[in-house]
C-alpha cells in the first residue's frame, strides 16, 4: 500500500483557484 507518491502532485486535475505551492502539500498535514 502506497500513502504518498510525488507524482499525485503534479499535473494533476486541480481547481483552478489553487495555488501550484498546494500540490506541495504533505500528507503528513492529513495523517496527523
């Protein structure tokens, strides 16, 4: 089982009112 990967932050289906800086953000933020 995989819980983080880089590339699910990056050229991803984001909306479009979100900074590129919060594809960066860790999963770390959402285990805690």
């Amino acid at each position: 089982m995989k819980y983080d990967d880089a590339s699910w932050h990056y050229n991803g289906n984001f909306p479009s009112d979100l900074p590129d800086t919060a594809g960066a953000t860790h999963i770390g933020m959402f285990l805690a």
